[in-house]
C-alpha cells in the first residue's frame, strides 16, 4: 500500500501525465502544474489509456481513484505534499527556475523527484538554496503508469536518508527502483538507448535496412530475451554449460572488430530526419499515435501478465513485480469507499449524549443514601 498521502506532480506532458495517471490509480490525491492551456485535455487522454490497461489488469475492479487538481502555481501544487516530481522539458536554465520554487514553497521534509533522462542531480541541486538534499532524479520509462522501473540516482548534496525514502516512495506504488551507484549523466538505460539508437541511424541511413525491418529484427528476436532475462543472463545461458567465462572468451575478441559506429554520429540534418520519418509513417499504416498506445499498452500487460504466471506460478522478472502489484491494487479496490450520500448522512445525524461513566453514577447514589 502506498506511503504517500499526497502528491505534486509538475509537468502534464507525456511522462508527468504518466506519472499522474500511476498516482492517481494508486488512489493517491494529485495536484499537478502545467501552464499549458491544453494540460488537462492532455493528461486527461493518458489517463483513459491508463484507466484501459490497469481495467485489463483488474478486471475485478479499480481502486478509488485520487482526487486530480490543476493548480495555478508551483507554490500551490507543491503546498501540502509530501511527494513531487518533477517532469518539465530537459532544460537545465528551466529545470533550475522550476527546482528552485518547488523548495522554496514545499514541506521541507518533502521528496523531490526529476524526471530528466540524462541531467545529473548534482547540477540541478544548485538552485534549491534551502533543501537542496531532498532532490533525487527518478527516472521513469514511458508509459510511467506500466513500466515499473525508476532509476534513482542521488547527486553531491543528496542525503542516503532521501535515497531510502525515495526507494519507499516508489516502491510503495508498484514499481521497481534501481540506485544508480554513481552519478553519470543518462545514467543506464538512457545510454544502452542511445547506444542502440545512433547504430540504427547508422543502419537505415546507409540502407542496410528499413526502420521496420530494424524494429522486426529487435521485436522477433532479441527483444523478446531482453523482456524477460536482460542482456548479461541472456549471454550467460548463450555461453552454454560453462557459463559467462565461456561465453566472455569466444565472443570477447569480436570487440575488437571494426563492426559498430557507436562513437560516430550521423549528421542530423534534414535528410536522415525526412528518412526516418517517411519510413516511420509507412510502418504504422495510418494508426494513430492513440491507437498504438493502445496497442502498446495491450502487449505490455500481455506479457507482463504471462512472466506473472512463470516459475511455478511466482513470477519471472518484470511478471513477479507484477504480481504484487496486481494484488495490492486488488487490496486496495476491496476497501469499499464511502459514499458521498452517507458521509452527508452521518454528518446530519443528531450526536447522542455520552453517557456519563458508571462510577460518577454510583457515586451519585451512595450520597443520596447517605
């Protein structure tokens, strides 16, 4: 069950939204800032995707959900909350501007989370003058209200103490968080992303392949070994009977080779964009962004819930989380909430004098006798 009596979220675009839409499912009140004229049209789309997926998910039923404000200012989302996090554009000049009124008017005990995919605590701590030890990046991957992990990564000024809390808070609604040892900038999963993303522009823009050949390569093969044991297990089982040291010795010397272009960058100009989109627009066969969220959505729970039922029906990786999760939701939407009709009830019904205690009444007799 979560620890977080309410929470802030500022930024509704895609992963704030995300993010609201976990809390809010996880029956948490949410107050959100975005001076975005269409935020709450926004966040509103993200949340009936999550509202879809986690229906799949329990089919039972849903928690009650929290309670969704739109603030005016910073000042007033954060007011009263013990949890924020931070989801504005990866500008450092804004991160510092946001970060900087988020401790100046939030609770001083607190936690701050940033979204960012790449920026280091460290460099966004210098703008909170009165708390700067509460900032810790937890970053999330897209869709927030499915994908449970949260790498966390604490900068210079940051306390262990936070750490702790922080792992509490986010594990506290469902997800799986990671402590990144030390601070580097994009932290692990953004730089395997990045790794991957430049040698696919290599690929397709030297015509090797097609974006949808590449994605068929990844999701037919690879990807689906990724999904549920990684990459070091994955190589491990593909060393054999010996294990990783054999594994290490026959394909070590292949680092060697000049087959990746990792350290090189296409030039990103207006023809590899036009590339990459024209055939990104072929590949989707006029499916809307919507409609494959939706299939995205669809495919996550799918496989998350068959990991669920693996290893003697305790889960497997990402499915055991899943697992535990599906429950305490369950849990959570078991507690029947009452209705609005009966707390109007209960506050019009006449209080009932207390009775007065039984030895002041004895009390009371034993003198009249007397």
């Amino acid at each position: 069950m979560s620890i977080i009596n309410k929470a802030a979220a500022i930024g509704g675009g895609v992963i704030g939204a995300g993010w609201v839409a976990r809390l809010l499912l996880n029956g948490i009140d949410v107050s959100i800032f975005d001076p975005d004229p269409e935020a709450s049209r926004k966040v509103g789309e993200v949340m009936k995707g999550a509202r879809r997926a986690y229906k799949q998910m329990l089919p039972g039923g849903l928690p009650k959900e929290g309670r969704l404000t739109f603030a005016k200012t910073i000042a007033e989302a954060v007011a009263d909350a013990d949890f924020i996090q931070e989801s504005v554009p990866e500008r450092l000049d804004l991160k510092h501007r946001v970060l900087a009124e988020i401790d100046a008017h939030a609770p001083a005990n607190a936690i701050v989370g940033s979204s960012t995919s790449g920026i280091k605590p460290t460099d966004m701590q210098v703008a909170m003058k009165k708390h700067p030890e509460r900032l810790v990046v937890g970053h999330p991957f897209n869709p927030v209200y499915l994908l449970p992990l949260v790498e966390i990564v604490g900068g210079e000024q940051t306390f262990p103490e936070a750490i702790e809390v922080a792992k509490e808070l986010y594990a506290s609604i469902g997800m799986k968080p990671v402590v990144v040892r030390k601070e580097i900038e994009a932290f692990v999963g953004d730089r395997l992303l990045e790794a991957a993303w430049r040698e696919a522009l290599w690929l397709v823009k030297d015509g090797i392949c097609t974006v949808e050949e590449l994605d068929d390569i990844m999701r037919y093969s690879f990807g689906l070994r990724w999904a549920q044991m990684g990459m070091f297990q994955v190589y491990r089982v593909a060393g054999g009977e010996a294990g990783m040291r054999h594994f290490m010795a026959q394909f070590g010397p292949c680092l060697k080779w000049p087959w990746t272009k990792l350290m090189d960058v296409p030039e990103f100009n207006d023809e590899l964009v036009d590339l990459i989109a024209t055939q990104s627009d072929e590949q989707a066969h006029g499916l809307s962004i919507r409609e494959l969220e939706k299939i995205r959505d669809d495919n996550l729970v799918a496989i998350m819930e068959a990991l669920s039922k693996q290893n003697k029906g305790k889960g497997w990786g990402a499915g055991a989380l899943h697992k535990d999760y599906t429950r305490q939701l369950a849990k959570l939407a078991a507690k029947k909430p009452v209705s609005k009709a009966a707390e109007k009830a209960k506050a019009a019904k006449p209080v009932k004098k207390a009775a007065k205690p039984a030895k002041a009444e004895k009390s009371k007799k034993s003198k009249k006798k007397g």
